[in-house]
C-alpha cells in the first residue's frame, strides 16, 4: 500500500488553499468536525481497506494497492 498526493499540482494547490482557509478542515464539507480535519476519517478507513485504491473525497490524496 502507498498513499501519495494527487500528481495534479492544480488540484493539490486548489485543496491546500482550502485546507488554510477551513483551518485544516477538508474543503469539501460542509461541517467542521473531527472527521472532517484532513486526512478525514473517510480516507483513514479507505486506506484500513485493503480492497480500497483510489482517491479520497477531496482528489488530494490516492491509495493505490502496490
């Protein structure tokens, strides 16, 4: 398993001035939680499945299986 940064530089760059904007909070909610501080619970789990590979929600981060 290998989590690395979308290879986009825009997406990454548009992501991480949200991210400064919310306060860490992913940009792509609406609710300010601790599920919610980047990287959210949603891609923690993701990344706990081994049959995941893929982006989380916000396109910044990508889990691949090898």
């Amino acid at each position: 398993m290998k989590i690395r940064e979308n290879e986009n530089k825009e997406i990454v760059k548009m992501v991480r001035e949200g991210l400064a904007q919310t306060g860490g909070y992913c940009p792509c909610r609406t609710e300010r939680t601790e599920e919610n501080r980047c990287m959210c619970e949603e891609f923690k789990k993701q990344i706990a499945d081994p049959g995941f590979e893929g982006y989380c929600h916000c396109l910044l981060y990508y889990k691949s299986r090898d």
